[in-house]
C-alpha cells in the first residue's frame, strides 16, 4: 500500500468504489486505499430497512477483511451502505433509465429517508454505526426527470439520484446528515475512527 511516509493522515482501507466516499474521508483528513468489497445486495424477505443497510456495511467489511493478508489486517477497514426507503420500501440503485424514472416520479413531492451503516473492522471487531435522514423532494416535472437521466447523473446511486450534484436543487428540506445522503456521514463515521483510537481530531 503505497502513501506519503511524511503525512500524518491515517490510512485506511475503503471497501467501496465510491468517489464520493473517497472525497468525503479526504475532507477530514484521511487517505485510504479503496478495495471494493462485490457482496450480494439481495434484501432477504421481511429484512426492514436498517437491518438490511447494516447487513450490508458489514457483509462488505467482512468480505473486505477475508481479501486481506495477516499483516493488512492491521490496517482498519472502513464499509458504507446507503439505502433510499419511501413509505417502508426500499429503493436501491436503479436497474436502468426506466426504473430511474419511475424511482424519481415516486420521490416526486414526497418525504422520504436515507439510511447509511457505516462499518469499521479493526482490531478482530466489527462495529457498525447507522445515519438515517429525512429528505423532503420538490414535485418534479417530466421535463426534469427526463433532463435529469439524460445527464447520467442518476447511475448507481440508491434511490437514483446524488445529493451533490444538479438534484440538490430538489431538496427542500433535510433533517439528518447532509452527507449520510452523500453515502458517508461524516459526523458518525469520525466518532468511530475516533472511538477506536484511528483518529484524534
């Protein structure tokens, strides 16, 4: 694993692809190598929604772990989970352009939460912490949803749409983490690194 041998930043591993997680560790302060963790996100039948997002986070930091040698275990691993839940149902990443659609006509002028589990596995443990959020949804015209998958921006994204970028201007309201709807929540993932000792600040 390859970092600056002058920088104090912690180093950890990611098990995510997520360039938006990558981003957001960088904000406060901390590089890590992302060794994306290919679990089956299948929701088991009745699972609610929190029991599946952390499920998940820790499935993806386990399988992260069983990759590793003896001596990378060392290095804490960091998983996240984000699911989008509309009236109790679960709203994962869309299939294609049409679920897209229909995922983001059902958000149209709705409220809707955002649950994100965030795993740490270090030291032979795995602790899982969860973000959950409310998110209130503009009513959104054809126009704008179809301007909207044309941009591409909706693509593997829970609930088919980021935060982040142009959909931010649909968001009236947010009661939780900003950037739990992200796909990390800073405040709780920082609390974990600094509950185990990873981080001081």
């Amino acid at each position: 694993m390859t970092h600056d041998k002058n920088s104090a930043m912690p180093v950890i591993y990611l098990a995510s692809r997520s360039p938006r997680r990558v981003e957001l560790l960088k904000q406060i302060g901390i590089i890590c190598e992302t060794l994306p963790a290919d679990i089956d996100e299948t929701q088991i039948f009745n699972e609610n929604a929190i029991n599946y997002v952390t499920r998940l986070a820790h499935q993806k930091a386990e399988a992260c772990l069983q990759t590793l040698s003896v001596d990378q275990r060392l290095i804490p691993i960091l998983a996240a989970d984000t699911t989008v839940v509309l009236a109790g149902k679960v709203l994962g990443k869309p299939e294609d352009d049409n679920d897209a659609r229909q995922i983001l006509g059902a958000l149209s002028g709705r409220v809707h939460e955002v649950h994100t589990a965030v795993a740490l596995a270090f030291n032979n443990e795995i602790e899982v912490v969860l973000s959950t959020t409310v998110v209130e949804m503009m009513v959104l015209s054809e126009a704008q949803i179809e301007a909207y998958i044309k941009s591409g921006d909706h693509r593997d994204k829970a609930g088919s749409y980021g935060i982040q970028g142009a959909a931010g201007a649909w968001i009236m309201r947010i009661a939780g983490s900003y950037t739990g709807v992200m796909g990390l929540p800073l405040y709780e993932t920082a609390a974990l690194l600094r509950k185990r000792g990873i981080v001081t600040a």
